[in-house]
C-alpha cells in the first residue's frame, strides 16, 4: 500500500470515527539517542496540547501521548506527515 492510499483510507476512518472538531489522542514512541522529544513538543507549539510523557524502565524509549483538538482528519495527517520526518520515531 502506498502512503497516499494509507493516509486516504486513514482520513476517511477518521471521518467516520469521530465528529469534528473534536479531541485527538497521538501517540508516539522514540528511540532516545535517535530523537529529541523537544523535536515533536514543537510541532504542537501555541496548540494547547497536552503531553503524558513516561520512559521505558531502561530508558531507551520514550513515549510520548499529546492529547488537543483537532480540526479535521487533514490536521491530524499532516501532523503524521511532519513526525515521519523525524528518525526513530514510532506512530502508533
């Protein structure tokens, strides 16, 4: 499957599992010598997210949840989009 067909097929779900506006839940894993979590906190800069930060117990990894609302299926996408050009970095 190519990104364009897997993020089409991912925005209509979304249309479909959620009304919009309305509140979005990302989360994201990063290996700690590859990615600084500062890296992904900027993408949500003056967006009023909340962020639950926890370390795996030997600190390899980081989780990182960011909880704000979203506009639209697009604004969650693009969002996707900008975190795969970090390295390391995990969408689940």
């Amino acid at each position: 499957m190519s990104d364009n067909e897997f993020y089409s097929r991912f925005s209509e779900n979304l249309k479909t599992s959620q009304k919009w506006p309305g509140i979005y839940m990302f989360k994201f894993v990063i290996k700690e010598k590859e990615t600084k979590k500062q890296n992904i906190e900027n993408l949500f800069k003056e967006m009023n997210a909340k962020f639950s930060i926890k370390k795996s117990s030997k600190k390899n990894f980081t989780s990182i949840t960011v909880t704000l609302v979203m506009d639209d299926p697009e604004s969650v996408i693009k969002i996707y989009k900008d975190v795969s050009k970090f390295k390391g970095v995990i969408t689940l």
